[in-house]
C-alpha cells in the first residue's frame, strides 16, 4: 500500500485544483452491480483533469488485495487521502477530487466517517496530523452542524483525552469558552478537562460565574480534574457540593439548557 499524502488539510478549497490532479484507486468486483458505475464516473473525472492518475484492480482476479487495503465492500474508491466505501455519484466523487487535490476537506471526511461509525479511524488520523482537530473543532461550532455530528466529535475528543494531540488543541478550547453559545461553553470546557493541561484552569475558572447551571457545574468538575481550586471565594449561585476528582463525562458534552436554543 502506498503511504498517504501529506497534504494540508486546513487549505482552503480550490475549486481548480492543483493543475495535477489527484491520484485514485478502485477497488471492484465483476458481480458487483454498482462498480461499473464508479468506474465510468472515475475514468470521466480522469478525462476531465479532475483525476490526474487512476489504477483499477478487480478483486475476483487479485483476492489478496482486499485484505491489504482492509476493504469490507465494493466499489471501494480511494481518492487521495480519502478512502470511500460504495456506490459514490459522479458529482460527489468530483468533489472529493477536488478536496484531494487542494488538501482541504478533512472535516467533511471525518463526518462521513464517523457516521459509518468509524470512530477509531478518525482518532487515527487525527494523531497521524494533529492539527486536523483544528477542523473537528471549528465544525462544532458551526451553528448547522448536527447534533449526531457534535455527538461523533465529541466522542472523538473523549478518545484523545490526556493526549499530546488533544493538548495542542487547549488554546483553541479556551476561546470556545468564550462562545455566546453556552452549549459550546460546556462542551470546550468539559474537553479541558480531558486535556489535563492545568494552565487552562484559568479560562475553567471564568465559567463558575457563567449564567446557566450547567455550565458553572462542568467548570467546577473540570477544575476538579486539573487539579485546580476553583477560587477562594465561590460564588453564591455555585453548587457548594464539590465534584469528585476523577469523574467521567459522557461521550458528548452536556449541552447547557438556554432558552429557545435549537437543536
């Protein structure tokens, strides 16, 4: 197999591409009734310079590659970075070419599998390139994100706690704190805590004044994991009950309750 590009992922998109095009590879099988169509639609985009080289292998003729690709169906088309599994449209395939070819679109990818749920994959190339979590981030606090995406998110996040690759990302984290958004507020603060940097525990601390319940409660728990005093003197509307260094968070952030927020 060969290595993966290295392309930037934050690259902004660029619909024309790099002049190269990008690489591909598809994976069928003779009895599949979707793979003739993926082909057509890659050796298009190979004649309109979308894909600049394209490789097919036929699995019923070279078995073995399915296993050295780790390939559970097909079509299975990997274009660029981008490994996509079953039948894929001409125009979506246009546009993960395009991606490929401008190194963008990794929170796209990571969305998409996170609902195949491939949740481990997307940790995986998180570590591999930290700075994508920049984009997982940035995609939380897009107001039209779905709540099953923030769900997939966070749960990537719960997956990298305590590592070098989510502490990286605490500068980040600290300015979601500061979100109109008491939701993000909570969530940003919550993945503090999993980061475990203690220089973060004064943009937590902040948030024992926050106006909603839920959020002051995450802070105190989270100064709580960072080993923290939340400060000597708390304020009234604080629950006095301190949290139990240690306490676990679900898999997504507790999302605050504010009136009129939509789901």
């Amino acid at each position: 197999m060969t290595a993966r590009p290295t392309t930037d992922p934050d690259t902004p998109d660029d619909d024309r591409g790099d002049g190269r095009g990008a690489d591909a590879l598809l994976l069928l099988s003779s009895a599949c009734p979707h793979c003739a169509a993926s082909a057509d639609a890659l050796m298009r985009l190979v004649k309109e310079g979308e894909i600049g080289h394209l490789e097919v292998i036929n699995l019923d003729r070279r078995p073995e590659q399915a296993a050295a690709y780790g390939v559970r169906g097909v079509p299975w088309q990997r274009i660029g970075q981008f490994e996509l599994e079953g039948a894929i449209g001409y125009g979506a395939l246009k546009q993960w070419a395009r991606h490929a070819a401008a190194g963008s679109g990794f929170a796209d990818y990571a969305l998409r599998l996170l609902d195949e749920r491939r949740l481990e994959r997307v940790a995986s190339l998180v570590r591999e390139r930290p700075e994508r979590l920049a984009a997982l981030l940035d995609t939380l606090a897009d107001d039209d994100t779905p709540m099953s995406a923030r769900i997939g998110i966070s749960a990537v996040v719960e997956e990298l706690a305590g590592s070098p690759e989510l502490r990286r990302a605490v500068a980040m984290l600290e300015q979601l704190t500061l979100s109109e958004r008491p939701d993000l507020r909570a969530g940003a603060c919550h993945f503090l805590g999993l980061a475990g940097d203690p220089a973060a525990a004064a943009s937590v601390r902040r948030l024992l004044d926050d106006e909603y319940a839920d959020v002051r409660e995450i802070a105190a728990e989270t100064l709580a994991l960072l080993d923290a005093s939340p400060t000597l003197s708390r304020p009234a509307h604080v629950d006095p009950e301190p949290a139990k260094p240690g306490k676990a968070k679900p898999a997504q952030a507790k999302p605050a309750q504010a009136e009129g927020e939509r789901e």
